[in-house]
C-alpha cells in the first residue's frame, strides 16, 4: 500500500537547522509531488510547500522563503525538508504528504509526522 | 491571500447528522476536500472534489459545495467520528496555493 513514513523525533536548539526525511513506498515515487504541512499543539494545519520528486523543482509558502529547503533522494524513494535559522515557536509537528489530482489537489496519504521541539 | 473559515466546535449526538461549514469567498467555484484527524495522528483524506470519497472511507462522510459555503455531512454519527476535520482548497491564483481551514472540533456527545 501506498505509504509515506518518516524520520524520528528531534530536539534543536534556537538558531540550529533541522532535516526531516520522508521515505516513500508503494508507488512510484518520481510521479507524485511531495508537500509539507506543519502543526503546532492546538493548533491548525499549514501548508509549507511542495517538491516534484521528477524534476526537483520546488515552491515554498511565503512565510517560509529563505529559510525551508525541500529535497530528495530519488534512488531511496526519499523526500527531506529542511528548515534553518529554528525559533521557539518552530516547535510543531511536520508532516508530508503526497498530491494527487489534476485540475484540483489533496493530500492523500500523509507521513506519521515527526515533532520538531525548538528549545534552549 | 484566500481564507477559508470554520465554526471551532460541532456537537452531535450519535446516530444523529453533523454538519460542518467551510465558508470562502465564492467557494464554490473550487474544488474541496476534507481531513479528519484523530488525536496524535496524521490527517486523513475523507472526501475530495467536494463530494467523492476515497476507498475505505464510508459512505456516512459525504460533502457539498455551493456558493460561499463548502459542507461536509457526517450522517449516523459514530463515537469514533470525534475528531477535528479541516478543509481545504487548491487555489491556483495564490502565491501559497494550499489553503487549509481552521479546523472544526467534533464532539461526539
């Protein structure tokens, strides 16, 4: 089946980077973008940006610019994003997921997550 | 930026209907597609394109879009449909194409 699993928790502190894998099996990973969505406890989704894993051509939310960087791996099946320059309020849990569609897209399925905490 | 609106809470009883809004400028102009998510687990996709349903999702969860307003029906309403559920749409004149909404607590009384 078609499944997105990712890296283990990490603790970082202020003004660290962190890199999160995404390792993609069941399906031919260079035909379906890759998109990352964070969370914060309580809180609700945000969009981070999207990786086609073809050509590794990428788009990053605004809010993100000049410090997200979404890569991958193509010979493992493996998608990373990295975020640099770590605030406290970076603590959340980062998903990926993969697209699907055509004139419209949806996130389906997504990774199990993986907590990011942002601490001194 | 588009903004996509959710009432925070919903309460049903079960075996009763809930129904939750996403309301957007002229959103029914868009495709919508909705999450569930459970506490301490990654979001699922319960219907996309406003109202079909992926396979394995039952036929309890379905969606209509028109207008301003997106509604997502849960009929028959389980105790393990309690969950937050998100909308979200594909907006292709947005710099940030991917719009989620707020979120709408279920709680299944």
């Amino acid at each position: 089946q078609v499944q997105l699993v990712q890296s283990g928790a990490e603790v970082k502190k202020p003004g660290a980077s962190v890199k999160v894998s995404c390792k993609a099996s069941g399906y031919t990973f260079t035909s379906y973008e890759i998109n990352w969505v964070r969370q914060a406890t309580g809180q609700g989704l945000e969009w981070m940006g999207w990786m086609n894993p073809n050509s590794g051509n990428t788009g990053y939310a605004q809010k993100f610019q000049g410090r997200v960087t979404m890569t991958r791996n193509p010979s493992i099946s493996t998608a990373y994003m990295e975020l640099s320059s770590l605030r406290s309020d970076d603590t959340a849990v980062y998903y990926c997921a993969r697209v699907s569609g055509t004139a419209s897209f949806w996130f389906d399925p997504w990774g199990q997550g993986t907590l990011v905490t942002v601490s001194s | 930026s588009y903004v996509l609106t959710q009432p925070p809470s919903v309460s049903v009883a079960p075996g009763q209907t809930a129904r939750i809004t996403c309301g957007g400028n002229n959103i029914g102009s868009k495709s919508v597609h909705w999450y569930q998510q459970k506490p301490g687990q990654a979001p699922v996709l319960v219907v996309y394109d406003d109202s079909d349903r992926p396979s394995g999702i039952p036929e309890r969860f379905s969606g209509s879009n028109s207008g301003n307003t997106a509604t997502l029906t849960i009929s028959r309403v389980e105790a393990g449909d309690e969950a937050d559920y998100y909308c979200q749409v594909w907006d292709s004149s947005s710099d940030d194409p991917y719009v989620f909404g707020t979120g709408t607590k279920v709680t299944v009384l």
